[in-house]
C-alpha cells in the first residue's frame, strides 16, 4: 500500500509540474517586464556606460528603450547590482524576446538543479518526496508566478545558497572550499545584505581546518579583486551606491530629485515584441500578479496609519538580529556542536529579516528566497515535527490564495513561514530521521 501511495504522489507531482509549466509559459508571453531593466542595465555597462541615471533619449533607438523607465524621476529603474548585470553579459545582445524566453528556461533548470542536490541530501523516501511534493507546491504560490510574470531574479539568491552549503558540506575537499567562497562572494554581490546570511556560519567555522578556511576566503577575494579591479567597475558601484539613496527617497516619500524626461513613444513592436500579441495573450489566459508589498513599514502604515522612518526601521531589524542571534548561541552551547544544516536554516531567516525590514518595497516575487529553507528542510524531514511542517503549508496556502476578506493573506503567508522556521530553528534537535 505505502509503494502505491508513493506512486500515486509521483504522478500526482509530475502532473502538477506539467500544469505550472504550462501556465508560466501562458504568463511569459504577456512581457516579463522587470527583466527589461536588468537587460538595459547589461547593455549601458557592456558599452561603458552608467546605468543607474540613465533615462532614455529617442536617439538611442531600441538598445536601451524600457517602457517601464519612464517618469520624472532622475533617478533610473534599474535598480540591480553592477555585477548581476555583468552576469547577463552573455544573453544581453540577443533580442529582449528570446532573452526571456531564455531567462524562463533558465528559472526552471535552476529550481531543477535545487531539487537534485536536495535529493542528494535526502536519506530516505520519505524525505525524497518532501523534496518533490515541496517543489510543486511552491510552484502554485504567488511568490512564484509574480517571479515569472516580472521575469525578476530573486531565484537566484536561493540557487547560490544552496550551492554554498552544498560545498561546505564537503569539509575535507578544498576545491570546494573554493567553489564555496565563490558562491558567497557571488551572493555579496548580487544582494549585499547577503552578509548576514554568512555571518552565522563563523559559529562553524573551527569544525573546517585552516587549509579549507584559506582556500575559502582566498577564492572570495578574487571574485571580490575581479568584480572590483578596473577603475569603470569602481564607478559603476559608485553610481550604484549614488542611485540607492535616490531610491530610498522615492520608496519613502522624501522627495527624490526629479527632471524633465522624454516622453515615452509607445513602440508596439520592438526586439521581438508584438504588444498587440501580448495583449492577446492576456485576453486568452489572463494574469495580473498582486502588487502587494510585505515590508514592515507598509504593514505600519496599514494597520497604525503611521509612517515609520527609515533610521528606526534599520535600528529595529538590528536590533532583532542580535537579540535572535544571542538565542541561538546560547542554546547551541549546550550541544557538542552548532549543526551546519540549523545554521544554515537559522542564518537565511536573518537575511530575510533584512527583506522584511527594507526601506525600499519588496514584492511578493522576493517570497520566491524562501525555496532553499523549505527545500533544505523537506530534504531532512523528521515526523517529529509535523506540526512545524502544518505551520509552514498554512503559510504556503496563503501564499498560494486570493481572499477578497483577508488583506495581505500572501504576506501573511511569508511571514507565517518565517514564524515556524524560527521555531523550528530553537526546536531542532540533530538525530537521526524517522
């Protein structure tokens, strides 16, 4: 009976898997908007030149045209770093069609690749359909869909992380000691906030011998000297750095400088897109991805119409970081040793505090981070703690619905998810699975 049940789930799985592939590339076809930006951004630094003020000029011609950039801001909407534009060098002359095209094949090797390492981290069946049963419902989950339908990046978080615990899960090998300190450099550089995903992990760090240490943090200063190097890639960071304090006054209404931009010429057919088409394919198979914004101060405003600033926003996050961070470490000294797997758990909850507390909007695409803990944790499922697992599909449920009498039931969801992965974190207990 158990062998029947597994096979039903399996065919159940791959059948809502076929459906989700289906449906995303329905969605791709109404313009992936945000990828545009990340795109431009590419192409100006590919050319030599800064991105973060650029706004459109009508003798560019097509190279640099993004429908979304324009406004009367100074300020520009490519809002990625000089580095993951550098990671789209190799696309970023094809035609903005089949770049997204590219870039939906690209979403779902990844969150392939995520699943088959969390299957090699899995030591049962049972744990194996976890992984497989929590790769499919995430894939019915507004994170997921907004990701696609903006053709945002935010995968990509979650896909290097999971590469940097892979490597030093492998202690005794220092080629991955250096493919880890890649990794980590990788994610400082597309999300700087990164930083206090990796900063938990020096709870661990004397269980790894002084050879894996140095190959590691020798392999991050390179990346680090590369990124860094040339006087343009310098000034690239600095018009990055230049553009973020513009943004934040636009995210929080403080009067960003504004200027009088040309006006937008409404192309209907440019780089392989027909608007007419998609237009078409949004009367056939109609999307609209829910613009809600789960940052504590939007929560703030909501509930207390009151506008929280951004200095007090900065001081709250920090302050709940350490206060979570000296929990965790004393608890963790009663045991013989911190385990890299609750580390690992307990270290991406503090880099999505940093999401929660942004003075700038996030969007329910940023939910889509939440793979890795979920996947690491389907892959080391234990019955012990079923009722942490009911916590977190409640909150994917949510995340997954439209309630016209709940507001915020997506954000509701992340942060549910986040609530039972914090109580998992202080529950866990390293054993065997069962």
């Amino acid at each position: 009976m158990p062998r029947i049940i597994n096979i039903l789930l399996i065919i159940l799985s791959v059948s809502g898997i076929g459906w989700c592939v289906y449906r995303d590339v329905r969605i791709e076809k109404q313009y992936t908007g945000d990828l545009r930006n990340r795109i431009v951004g590419a192409r100006l630094q590919k050319d030599g030149d800064l991105p973060y003020f650029y706004k459109w000029k009508h003798a560019d011609g097509l190279r640099y045209y993004d429908p979304q950039n324009f406004d009367t801001l100074k300020v520009s909407n490519i809002t990625a770093t000089p580095f993951l534009h550098e990671l789209f060098y190799p696309i970023a002359g094809l035609q903005q069609r089949n770049i997204s095209k590219t870039w939906f094949a690209i979403e779902y090797l990844l969150l392939l690749v995520m699943g088959l390492i969390n299957f090699s981290f899995a030591k049962n069946i049972q744990q194996n359909l976890a992984v497989v049963l929590t790769t499919v419902f995430f894939l019915y989950t507004a994170a997921w869909t907004s990701l696609i339908a903006a053709g945002q990046i935010y995968l990509l978080i979650p896909f290097f992380a999971l590469l940097f615990y892979y490597c030093i899960n492998r202690k005794n090998e220092i080629s991955f000691a250096m493919f880890a300190g890649v990794n980590a450099a990788i994610l400082l550089l597309i999300r700087p906030t990164a930083v206090f995903f990796l900063l938990p992990f020096l709870f661990i760090i004397r269980q790894y011998s002084w050879k894996y240490i140095l190959a590691l943090f020798v392999s991050a200063i390179f990346i680090f000297i590369v990124a860094f190097g040339s006087r343009q890639n310098r000034l690239y960071w600095m018009n990055y750095g230049a553009a973020l304090k513009e943004q934040l006054k636009s995210h929080q209404m403080q009067g960003a400088t504004t200027q009088q931009n040309e006006p937008d010429p409404g192309y209907q057919n440019w780089e392989g897109w027909d608007m007419k088409e998609v237009a078409k394919e949004y009367a056939a198979f109609p999307y609209d991805y829910n613009q809600e914004h789960g940052n504590v101060f939007v929560i703030i405003n909501h509930a207390f119409h009151t506008k929280i600033p951004a200095w007090l926003l900065i001081t709250s996050m920090a302050v709940l970081i350490l206060v979570l961070t000296f929990l965790f470490y004393k608890q963790n000294t009663r045991v013989v040793s911190f385990s890299a797997y609750q580390v690992c758990i307990f270290a991406f909850c503090l880099y999505m505090l940093t999401d929660f507390f942004s003075p700038v909007h996030r969007f329910l695409y940023n939910g889509v981070q939440w793979l890795f803990p979920l996947l690491l944790l389907a892959s080391g499922y234990n019955k012990k703690y079923l009722w942490i697992y009911a916590g977190i599909i409640a909150g994917l449920i949510l995340n997954s619905v439209s309630l016209s009498f709940m507001p915020m039931e997506n954000t509701l969801g992340e942060y549910l998810i986040f609530l039972f992965l914090l109580i998992f974190i202080f529950k866990y207990k390293p054993g065997p699975a069962v």
